[in-house]
C-alpha cells in the first residue's frame, strides 16, 4: 500500500492559508492512502477552533483520511494508534519521556534556572532539552514496536524528521508543517521510504 504520512500540521487561525490550501490539495490528490500522525488542528492551543466555520470543513476533509490523536488534537472521535500491514502507526507523545519517565519530571529544575542564564545559554539549554525529549521518545517507542515485533513505527510529535532503517525495521517521522516542512511517502510492500518538502 502507497501512503502520503503528514504529521503536526498545527493548523489554527494563524496559520499560512496558502501551506493549508497546498496540503489539503496534496493529500487530495494522492493516489494511495493517507494518514496524519496526529497534531493536525491546533486545538490545544485554541479550544474554540471548531466553532469556526472553516476549520469545520478542514476537520471533515481531514477526518476522511487516517487521522491519529495527538496530544494538540485530542479528539475522542480519533484512533490513538493504527496498525497498517504490520506498521504501527501513533502520535508518539505517550512515549515522550518528560512526561511518561519520572526522573524527567524534575526538568522544571533546569527551567527554573533558565531565569538566570543568558539567551545564549538559554539557547543551548533549550536546544539540548529538544535533543534529549526527540531521542528518549524515539528509543522508547523503537523499544516498544520492537518489543511487539512490528516491522517498524511511524510517530510525529517531535518534529524532527527521521528515517532510520535497521535490520528490516522501520523508524520513521515524517516531520511538521511548522518547522521542517516536510512529509513522507512510505511504499508498505516494498518498505521503501523517503521524506518530501512541501
Ligand atoms: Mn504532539
């Protein structure tokens, strides 16, 4: 099976109309299947989003596609996992160690420092959390979809994107529509995989 993998989109009112416009059309004009690995609409963020009439009709072009909860999108009408052809497929955030391993609880201690540091340090700080939450989520969730004998994992959440390939298994993110821009084409049969910019 052919499919598109979009994840963290983050739409909301202030997102570009023209990168929602080119993703709708993306998707739409796909000739395989489609799946969002959650974080699609904004509604964390902002809890009225679908009292508006437009990201009314988003939701319902987006809700025809296989659409993931994620922890921005927290629908109750959306899957929290999917399994396509021994492939699974989730948001990745229950995997995220800052909130699922409790030594990472005690980040707020390092935050708490950030008060007093420069922007530079802050900066490298900043960067190093990211680094540390993006790894940890992916070797849990590597752990787990080895532990289960998927054929590899599909996850969004950290916005970075990855394809790693070991011993026929599978470590993908296809990456965000906020930072990278990126999307992934991933061919189930043949396992073949590659990132796309929007
Ligand atoms: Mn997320």
């Amino acid at each position: 099976m052919k499919l598109l993998v979009l994840s963290d989109l983050h739409f909301n009112q202030d997102s570009d109309p023209t990168l929602i416009k080119d993703c709708l059309s993306l998707c739409r004009h796909f000739k395989g299947e489609v799946v969002i690995a959650g974080d699609a609409l904004d509604v964390l963020e902002n809890p009225t989003l679908l009292e508006s009439s437009s990201f009314k009709r988003i939701y319902d072009e987006l809700i025809q596609y296989k659409w993931i909860r994620g922890n921005h999108d927290f629908l109750t009408e959306l899957p929290s996992e999917l399994v396509i052809d021994n492939y699974l497929f989730c948001h990745g955030d229950r995997f995220d160690a800052f909130w699922s391993w409790w030594p990472f609880h005690f980040m707020w201690v390092p935050k708490f420092l950030q008060f007093y540091r420069t922007p530079a340090e802050k900066k490298k700080t900043d960067l190093l959390d990211y680094r540390l939450t993006t790894v940890t989520t992916e070797y849990k969730v590597t752990k787990y979809a080895l532990k289960y004998k998927y054929r590899g994992v599909i996850i969004g959440h950290t916005h970075s994107p990855v394809i790693i390939e070991r011993d026929d298994f599978l470590l993908l993110n296809p990456g965000d529509m906020v930072d990278s821009m990126t999307y992934a084409l991933l061919d189930t049969e043949t396992g073949e995989c590659e990132h796309r910019s929007i």
